[in-house]
C-alpha cells in the first residue's frame, strides 16, 4: 500500500530495526495515501508508519482492537476529510506510539483530523462518522488536532507524554468523555472551537490541563465532571478573551494540586465573559479560582485547603453565590486590583486564615462590591478586611472568629456601611471589641452595624454547630454540641470514618438532637458535626449553604455516668476519662471533697450539705485547644430507707382498705403482700386498696405487709387490719310535722376514733335517710339544716342540739325507724348593726373524717371548695350563738371551706359563742359586749383539739369603763357623772335602741369634778337603751339604761 517507498529510506529502515525491540516477523510499513478502504488488524502488529497516513474523503480507515502503530519521527495519520474508525476495547486499546520513545526528538505528529465528521444524537451516543476509542495514544507533538470545522467522538482514550495532548482550531469540535491527558505541556488546547463537549476526563501532570489562548473565539462549551489535577502550573485557563471566551460552562469539576486552579481571564477591559463556574470541587491549589473577567458567575462551588480560595484581580460585575470557600491558608476570598461592582452572596467561607479582604493596588480601587447572606465562620483572623472603597452595602451576614478582637477591619477612609449583621452576641460592647475602625485609629472609616440581628438571616448560610465536644465512654463516643438558631434549622448530621480531607466514610442523620453516643469509635478518630436546614435535599448542600461546614469535635474529659451512693460510701471515679498528658482538676457544687482532686481516678467523700441535699454534682476541668472543657456527674446520695406501713386500723366487712397512710423513702422497689386470702389492686404501689377475702372475713384480721428494698437497706412493716360486721341505720328527719328533703345526716360512732367515726348521707325528698355499713358501736344522728334556711338548728337525735344531750343509738344489728325532729329557732333577735365574726381550725393532727367535713354538703356553697386555700380550715362546724348564762341559743352559724363563719345584724348587747362537734367537751366563749364603742367583734378563733374545741376572742368588748348614771330605770330624766374630772370637760352623749339604732344626741359639759350632767328622756319610748358618752379630750364611757314610764 505504499505510493512511495526509496531505497534509501528501506535501508535507513532496515538498519534501525536491527536494534528496535519491535522485530517480529509480520511487521507492516505503511505511509501515504489510502485510496481505498482500508483495516489495520493486530494479527499484522506492529505497523511501521514511515511517512503520513492520509485519508482522504471518501474513504474509510479502520483500526482494529489490539493493534499497534509505530509513527517514525515526523510521520502522522492525517484524516482529510474521511473516516477513522479507530475503536479498541478496554482489554484490547489501539496504540498509537513513537517508533522510537527515548527522548522528545523522535516524537510524531499525532492524529490530525481536517474537514473531517462524527455524528452523535443528543444523549451523546455515537451514530457515526469518525470516531477513537480505547486508544492510547503518545510521543506526539500533537496527540490530537481538530481543525478547520472538524467535529470528532472521542471516548475512553488516552493522551500520554505528549507536547499538546488535543489541540482544537478553527471551529473544530469534539465529544470528548472518559479520557486521560498526563504528562502533556497542553492537555487540551482550544482556539477558536466552540460547543465542545469536555467530560468525564483525567487531566493532570501536564504544564496547562486546559487552555483557552487569548483573543480566540470560543463560546458555549460544556467542560462536565472532570478531574484536572496535580498540574505544574494551571488546570484551567481561560486567557484574555476581549468579548471571545464566552457563555463556557465549567461544572461539576474536580480540582487539586495545581498552583492555580481555575483561571478566568487575564484582566483585560471590556472583557465580559458570561462563563459560569458551578459546583467544581477545587482543592490544594495556591490559588483555587482566579478570576480576572467579568460578568461570570461563580456558583456553589467547593473551594478548600488552597493558599487563596478565591481571588478577584480586575474583575467586574460577577456573581459570587453560594460558594463554599474553607480552610485557605491566607484568605478565602481576596479582591484586588480594581475588582469592582461584584455581587457576593449565600457564601460560606469558614476556617480560613482569614476571611474576606478587599485590597486596591496601583490606584485601582476596589469598589462598589456587595457582600450579603454570607456566612464568616470560625476564620482564624479577620473574618472581613476593608482596605479599599467606597463599598455598597455588608447586611445579613453572619460573623464570627476565632479571635476576640480585629473580627471585623475597616482600613478605608469612608464609613462601611454593616447593619442588620448576626455577631453571635447582642452585646453591642462585645461587638465594638469585634471591630477595628475609626475608634481605633481615626484616619480610617467607621463600621456602621447597628441595628444587629439577634439570630442568623435564614437567608444566609446555616451555620455550623459550635462547641462539639467528643468524650470516651467505654468503647462510645459521647457527642454534644450547641443548638444551632436558624429558624429555618432542620437538623444535625454525625460525619466519622477517615475525614473531611479524604472524605468521611459513615454519616448519621440525627435530626434535631444535640446529644449522641457512637459505639465502637474511639475519641482518637476524627469525628465532625454538620448542621442543615429546611431547604436541604442531600444534593450539594454545603457547597449550596443548606448544610453547614463541618464542625470538629474537640476531645473532652468524660466524669461518667450519673450514679448512686449510700450516705455513709465513698465515690470512686472509675468510668471517668481524660486526655492524656493533659492537667486536669476535679471540684463540686456540694460541700465534699476529692481525695486528689488533680488525678483521674481517685474518691469523692460527701459532705453533710451534699447528704441532706440527697445529691451533689461532679466536675471534671482539662483544657484542650486553648478551650475550658468541663463534664459533669450527677451523684445521687440515698439515705437510709425509711418506712410506715400505717396504723392498725379497722373497716368493715363490705369495704377495701387504701393504704394511704403509709409512707416510705430512699428506696427503690416495694411490694405489699397479705397473710389473708385477699387481693391488691396493685400490690407494688405504695397507695393501693386491699379488697379482703372471704377468709379474711372470716377470722376477722388479717395482717398486711409493705417490703422495701434499696441501695442501702431492705425494710418491711406491718399493718393489722381488723374487719368488724357492718349494719345499716335508717330513719327520717322532721320538722314542723313534716319531712325535710335532702340535709346532710352524720352519724358519729361514739366508740371508736377510727376511718368510721363519722359517716355522711343526705336525706332523700322524702326526709327518709340511709347509713350502710357501720360497724358496731353507739351513734349519735345529726342532722344539719341549710344555714341558707332560717328557721331550725341542727339537731341530734331526737330533738338534742347539744351532743351530750343526745341519745347515742346502739348499732349492734340494722336499726330502723330514727326520727330527728330538727329543734325550732324560739328567739327572734331584733335587727341591729353589730357583728360577730371569726374562723374554725383544726389544731390537731388530721383525721380520715375531717374529709368528710371538708366537702360540700350543700348545692350552695359547693364552688367554694375549689377554691380553699388554708390547709387547716374546719368547714361544716356548727357555731352557736348563747345569751350570757347559757340558757338560750340564739342563733346558729355553719363554717364556711375556708372556716369563716358569721353572725351579722345582731342587736347591742351581750353574747357567748359554743363550738358543736360531738365527742368534744365545749368550751364557753368570755362574755362578748357589743355596744356603740364596739360594735364588732372579729378574729375569733374556735380551733378544733384532739377531744375538745377551744376558744379565743381578742377583743370582748368589756374593756370600755362604765359610767355612773341614775335614776335606773329612769322616766323622764337621768344624770350622768363622770367617775373623776379634775378640769372642765366638753362631751357628747349618744343613745342607741335595744337594736342599735341612734335615738338621741345631746351635747354636754362636765364643770369641774362630781358635777353631774342632766339629760332629758322625755322623747323616748319605755325600754332597753344603751349609751356612749365621749369627751372631746378623748375618753370614752359607756353606760346602760331601762326606761320605765
């Protein structure tokens, strides 16, 4: 197939292949021009290329799996026009080598594609036309050229050790995936070539990964997915483009080690790129992106662990959202040089040396820039730096620092306008230490920040969570963090296994916990916290600000579970651990002390504080990064159990025993059992009910006991329960020959001071009242009118207001036919103006039937017992209002839920109280007076003793001294005559009726001593008076008066 073949090029031949490794026997020479379809096979390997293969149109050349060029220096495959169909396997690549690979003189000149097509349908699949695959190809000058409109598929080949690995021209184009450019000085060279597809390919070691030369036409290609790494000099460089190099999509690339990372334009004017850089990884770079265009858009890209994250050098009017820029040994994010008018928000720039700087440089000022929604987060300087200005406006960031003074740096002139920014404090004094401006030096600008945020912008990026703290517990981890603030916060993710240079190996959703433990992770491994928020979808998140930066955990000291000791026990620190080498204290919130507060493992001694308090809390202290790490314990000290199963007591046959008097304390479980054939509703509640059995019934006894167990103790006591016959009491209550509907009736046993001392019914429409199950014993009946209905007292069977006069009725079998007649109200006291008024108390020990005193008897006063507050108040006890000697009850009185009780509207004169309960020994009131110059009595107290019920009046009213008059009884006239007067007295004389009422006022004078004073009657009727004379010096007298015509 050779058009052309001399002699002296076969003997130069076959001199060199008499030392080339390449000396099998089927060796082939081609060179020139195919004129008809032609198929290199492996079977022929290897191929000697003595001259340029060149395929023209109309032609086809196809290179079979597993076959192997050798290119001759100067030799090429030129396709003009016609079809390489070069299509190896991944077992099986064509190879497309130098004849000879020692040294960069005997390199070929690669596959040059002219004028020549593929074809490929939207979804980038080959449909024909030319087309490399699984080829390897290298020592070429050129691996590849595309030119004069040449369009080529290109897919899983590789460009090895070549000058430029592909280099397209003039309005050539590929579709180029899967592919590996090394060690070229070029790896993709593109001059004007546009809607090329660059993706999924391994670009590294070469000079320039890719390269767009300047003042070339090269728009709309897509550079997807490819990993441009470890590059002497740049991975990607789109160079001075003057409105050329433009609407390029460089996304979702991968970007390391390379001194510069991605470099868009060169600084030139008038350079509107439109390019966007979006979601590429870029890491380990001295410079991650360089951006020297403008109108670009650089958007959620991950920009970490590079010398400068991101570097503006006269750039304009780009857009910078949503990026995540971290761990950049300088700055995160550094403008320069003019770079004006740039829109910067949504960042995330954490962890950096330093955050944001805005710098001019050879009277270029950097101005007009935007910064807003940003987050600057635990940078370990200054978190924003003004150098350079004006500046619009600095809003709704969030800013924070590890450092304490400095955060926030205005070295420019001009004031910097920063409201509305989130500082992690609303101390605007902690705020001002934040800042560095014209307070501190006053050539400069000042920060203007108030008004301040309270809580992060939902807008800005979440924030990561602070303070995460990791402690070894066992063979756990504990993590605890602080909750985040971000209204729009969702949740906490737990990221352990390798670490964020390499990437984490396992990760936890633990939604909006902030405590989590990790089993099998030891507090040597890296472990980190991430925060997220409602907007997060698992897609990018950080690098789109829906999930925060990764957060750290610090190693901590652990003091150990919460526990529990006996009073008189030591606690040792046996489950607390530490750092290593590191001091570390021990101290407490109690008043006891550590053995050796400065050692791990060591005792802690509770003091008498700590054992009456029944717990204390442990701490243990170590620093750690510079942080105060504290961890606590809480120590329960128990006592002693204690225990009271409660008193022997008796019920009757038909009813269950609570056990709500027992008691018990400091212990962990109990139980109640029986010695009876009965049952407990829930035999290890300390209050239940016991529902006795036939047996126990039966033997009348059965004995009940309540076991404690404990930390400290085990205990039990007893409780006798006798069960006694029961029987009913019936009858009817009367009055005026007729029943009485519905008044409470008590029955009070005479023989007992048990739960059965007294048992309540009401009496049914027809008066008609019923007890069950009294046991046996002598009762006394009481029944007790409505206080609302004058008219009757209460009343003790049979007609007894008093209970010693009643007759107690002996209950050994059911008793039938009781008849109460209620005893009538025979005094009709006038209406007058004085009162008396007081309150019913219990001064003894509560009994079971104080309950039933305490609880509404009647439908009217029933809201009041809702609202008793004295834990004391005796309600439903009945107050009697006596005449002096006793003979007559005047009025009654029923205590009121709160022990109020009230005689109101009562005449002048003199009275006696009596508290009624029976089984207890009255005890009489002093005689009360009440007259003009005391007309109430208040505060008495009636209180409720063991078998008696005591009485005390404060005021009686008798303290106001008599005065002398007569005649008495008087008609028409009396005189009165002060007990001593040593000077002349002016005075008034008031007379009140038998009811109160003021009947006459008269002024008089005393004129020296015993002269007495005559007052006329003449106007008042016969009858009672009582009288009150006041001298205007202050004395006061009183005297009493009957009137008989």
């Amino acid at each position: 197939m050779l058009k052309r073949f001399s002699l002296l090029v076969l003997l130069w031949v076959t001199a060199l292949w008499i030392v080339n490794p390449y000396t099998a026997v089927s060796q082939q020479y081609i060179g020139g021009a195919l004129w008809e379809n032609t198929t290199y096979s492996p079977n022929l390997n290897p191929y000697i290329v003595t001259e340029p293969v060149i395929v023209p149109q109309g032609v086809q050349l196809t290179i079979e799996p597993g076959a192997k060029l050798l290119f001759m220096i100067g030799s090429s495959l030129l396709i003009e026009g016609g079809i390489l169909h070069a299509e190896g396997t991944a077992s099986q690549p064509i190879q497309l080598t130098a004849l000879n690979t020692q040294g960069d003189e005997n390199r070929w000149n690669g596959v040059q594609f002219v004028n020549a097509h593929s074809v490929w349908d939207e979804q980038g699949n080959y449909l024909s036309g030319n087309i490399l695959r699984y080829v390897t190809l290298s020592k070429a000058t050129t691996g590849l050229l595309i030119s004069d409109t040449a369009s080529i598929y290109i897919k899983d080949i590789q460009l090895l050790n070549n000058s430029y690995g592909l280099f397209i021209q003039s309005e050539g184009s590929i579709h180029f995936q899967h592919s590996t450019i090394y060690e070229c000085s070029y790896g993709l060279y593109l001059r004007n070539s546009s809607n090329n597809l660059i993706q999924e390919c391994n670009i590294s070691h070469c000079d320039i990964g890719i390269f767009f030369p300047s003042n070339s036409n090269s728009r709309f290609n897509r550079i997807l997915n490819n990993n441009i790494s470890y590059n002497r000099n740049i991975a990607l460089f789109l160079s001075l483009g003057q409105n050329s190099l433009q609407y390029n999509y460089i996304g979702n690339n991968t970007v390391t080690h390379n001194n510069i990372g991605l470099h868009i334009g060169n600084g030139g004017t008038a350079d509107r790129g439109y390019n966007t850089l979006e979601n590429n990884i870029v890491r380990y770079n001295d410079i991650g992106i360089k951006l020297s265009q403008d109108a670009d858009t650089l958007r959620g890209n991950e920009l970490k662990y590079n010398g400068i994250g991101l570097l503006l050098s006269r750039a304009t009017d780009n857009l910078i959202s949503g990026n995540s820029i971290g761990n950049s040994a300088t700055w995160g994010i550094k403008i320069i040089d003019g770079s004006s008018s740039n829109l910067l928000v949504y960042n995330n720039l954490h962890g950096n040396a330093a955050g944001l700087c805005v710098l001019s440089s050879d009277e270029r000022q950097s101005e007009l820039n935007k910064v807003q929604y940003n987050a600057f987060e635990d940078n370990h300087t200054e978190a924003i730096s003004v150098h350079s200005g004006p500046q619009r406006e600095i809003t709704y960031n969030t800013i924070q620092s590890r450092r304490d003074t400095g955060v926030f740096v205005n070295r420019y002139e001009k004031d910097v306008v920063a409201y509305n920014n989130y500082w992690y404090t609303q101390d605007t004094l902690r705020v001002d230490s934040l800042i560095f401006d014209f307070y501190d030096e006053n050539i400069y600008g000042k920060v203007l920040y108030r008004p301040l945020l309270s809580t992060p912008h939902p807008e800005a990026p979440i924030s990561a969570p602070k303070f995460v703290i990791k402690r070894q517990a066992g063979d756990s981890l504990l993590l605890s963090w602080k909750p985040n603030l971000e209204s729009d916060l969702a949740g906490y993710k737990i990221y352990y296994g390798n670490g964020p240079h390499s990437g984490f190996g396992q990760q936890i959703d633990v939604g909006m916990i902030t405590r989590f433990v990790l089993h099998g992770i030891m507090i040597s491994d890296t472990v980190a916290i991430t925060a997220y928020d409602t907007d997060a979808d698992d897609q990018a998140d950080q690098r789109e600000g829906h999930e925060s930066a990764y957060s750290l955990a610090i190693a901590g000291p652990y003091a150990g579970e919460d526990d529990e000791i006996c009073e008189d026990q030591f606690y040792y620190t046996l489950e607390a651990t530490g750092l290593p080498d590191v001091p570390l204290n021990w101290y407490t919130d109690g008043d006891g002390s550590f053995a050796v507060s400065n050692q791990l493992i060591t005792w802690y001694v509770p003091g008498p504080g700590d054992i009456e308090a029944g717990e204390v809390r442990l701490y243990i202290n170590q620093i750690n990064e510079n942080i105060s790490l504290s961890d606590t314990l809480l120590l329960l000290i128990a006592g002693q159990p204690q225990l009271f199963a409660g008193n022997d007591t008796t019920i009757n046959q038909y009813e269950s025993y609570n056990t709500q008097s027992a008691s018990a304390s400091d212990y962990t479980n109990l139980v109640w059992t029986t010695s009876g054939d009965g049952h407990f509703e829930d035999s290890i509640q300390l209050h239940t009910l016991y529902i006795p059995g036939e047996a126990d019934i039966a033997a009348g006894q059965v004995l009940l006991t309540l076991a404690l167990s404990s930390k400290c103790n085990n205990l039990s006591g007893t409780v006798t329960l006798s069960i006694v016959p029961a029987f009913s009491l019936s009858g009817r209550v009367h009055y005026d020959n007729g029943t009485v509907a519905g008044i409470p009736v008590l029955a009070l046993n005479s023989n007992i001071e048990a739960s059965r001392a007294v048992s309540l019914t009401n009496a049914d429409i027809s008066g008609e009242f019923y007890f069950s199950g009294l046991p046996e014993g002598n009762y006394y009946i009481y029944a007790v009118p409505n206080p609302a209905e004058a008219g009757v007292f209460p009343t003790y069977y049979a007609e007894g207001v008093f209970w010693q006069d009643a007759y107690a009725v002996p209950c050994n079998a059911d008793v039938y036919d009781i008849d109460i007649i209620l005893k009538p109200e025979s005094v009709n006291l006038p209406t007058g103006e004085a009162k008396i008024e007081g309150t019913f108390i219990y001064e003894r020990s509560p009994k079971a039937s104080d309950t039933i005193y305490n609880s509404p008897w009647f439908a009217s006063r029933m809201d009041n017992f809702s609202t008793i507050t004295a834990s004391n108040a005796a309600a439903n006890h009945t107050v009697l209002l006596m005449n002096p000697s006793l003979t007559h009850v005047l009025a009654w009185s029923l205590s009121a839920p709160d022990g109020s009780f009230s005689f109101a509207q009562l005449p002048y004169g003199n009275y006696r109280l009596l508290g009624e309960k029976a089984g207890h020994s009255r005890s009489v009131s002093p005689l009360i007076t009440l007259s003009p110059a005391h007309p109430n009595a208040e505060n008495i107290s009636l209180s409720v003793q063991e078998k008696s019920i005591d009485i005390e009046v404060p005021d009686a009213g008798d303290q106001i001294q008599l005065v002398t008059v007569y005649p008495n009884p008087a008609k028409d006239r009396l005189w009165i005559m002060l007990p001593v007067t040593g000077n002349d007295c002016d005075a008034e004389v008031n007379i009140y009726s038998a009811a109160g009422k003021l009947v006459q006022t008269q002024a008089i004078r005393f004129s020296g001593p015993g002269s007495p004073v005559e007052i006329n009657l003449n106007k008042l009727e016969s009858g009672l008076y009582s009288g009150l004379l006041r001298c205007l010096s202050g004395e006061t007298y009183r005297f009493r008066l009957l009137l008989n015509r």
